[in-house]
C-alpha cells in the first residue's frame, strides 16, 4: 500500500489569503481611526499632532504628511537594519489615504455631545485595526518598525523608546501647532490595554 504522502504546502501558506485580507481591512480602518480621532478636534496621538502640525505649515492634506513621514521613517530603518514586509509597504501607502477620504466623508462636528463618542469611536477602532494589521503578521508598520528596531539597536526597553518616540514627535507636534488635549490623554491611557486584550484575539496562528 502506497504510503500518504504528507501535504507539501505548510500551515502559514495556507493562511496567507486570510493574513492579507486581514492586513487589508486592518490598514484601511486604522487610516479611517486616524480620521476619526482627528475630526473630534480634542487631540490625537502623538503622531497625528506631529502630521497635523506639519499639514498647518505646509498646505498638504494630514493623510499626504501620513505617508511621507512614513517614508521619511522608513529610510531610518537602513542603518537599524530592519527589513520591510508587505504589511510595512501597505502601511506606508494605505494609512494617510484612508484617513483623508475619512475626513472628506466626515464633517467638522462643533457639538461636544458629538465630538466625545466620535473620539470614543476613534480609538477603540483605532485598537481593532491595531490588532488586525499586526495580527496578520505581514510586518510592521514603519513607526513600530522604528522602535522595534532601536530597541535591538540599542538593547534599551520597547516601553522607553516607544515613550521616548512619542514624547519626541508630540513635542515637536505641538511647537507645530498640531492640537494636544483630552483625546491625546485618553489615547495614552486606553490603547495599551485595549491592544494588550484584542492582539491574542486577532493574530493569525502560525
């Protein structure tokens, strides 16, 4: 009797068609959190203030400085030594036009009745989207790249370099003009553990 021959395709291969779409839907809504948040006018993170301040100097769209910043970080990863992914290329190119046609589609709301939940809404979509585009394990985009690759760089902690980033690229969002407030607090404090809760949910197994 002939021996079974063993499957010649392995488990992560198999899951690709899933890894991409999951990439796919994860980048898209993480570009329409990005709008979101910014459209409540009540602070974003720290790297939306640095976009949103470069946007009021140069008249370019927030989702136009999204992607060039993520160029501009991807060229840091050279001496780090980090190696793009596809999820790293569409995070580049997916991120700011999401959030533009997300703030083309949304409008300026005055009512803070109506700001809050659309902040609320932001960044618990912003955690799922989080959870979706590094769940799919396809790499990560350039800002998590960059410290990821610091922190092997360097052999510091990812909670320092990450808190150093941030603090980094908020101050200099602020001394832009970039808006700083309750959202950018709230932000902080939620996105870890919302994160830390949805990731193991979301990653694809290997």
């Amino acid at each position: 009797m002939a021996a079974t021959l063993a499957p010649t395709t392995s488990p992560l291969r198999t899951g690709l068609p899933r890894r991409f779409l999951q990439l796919a839907v994860g980048l898209v809504l993480y570009g329409v959190s990005m709008g979101l948040v910014l459209r409540s006018s009540l602070g974003g993170n720290p790297w939306d203030v640095f976009h949103q301040g470069l946007a009021r100097h140069v008249r370019l769209s927030v989702g136009t400085w999204v992607t060039l910043v993520g160029v501009l970080v991807l060229l840091l990863w050279i001496p780090l030594r980090q190696k793009p992914g596809i999820g790293t290329v569409g995070n580049v190119l997916v991120l700011g036009m999401a959030m533009d046609a997300t703030l083309a589609l949304v409008p300026h709301p005055h009512a803070l009745a109506v700001r809050i939940p659309l902040l609320t809404a932001g960044i618990l979509l912003n955690a799922l989207a989080t959870g979706l585009y590094i769940g799919a394990r396809l790499g990560p985009g350039p800002r998590d790249g960059l410290m990821t690759g610091l922190h092997r760089r360097t052999g510091r902690s990812v909670r320092l370099i990450r808190t150093c980033i941030e603090l980094t690229v908020l101050t200099a969002g602020i001394a832009l003009g970039g808006t700083f407030g309750v959202g950018t607090v709230a932000y902080a404090l939620a996105i870890g553990p919302l994160v830390q809760f949805l990731l193991p949910r979301l990653t694809v197994p290997a």
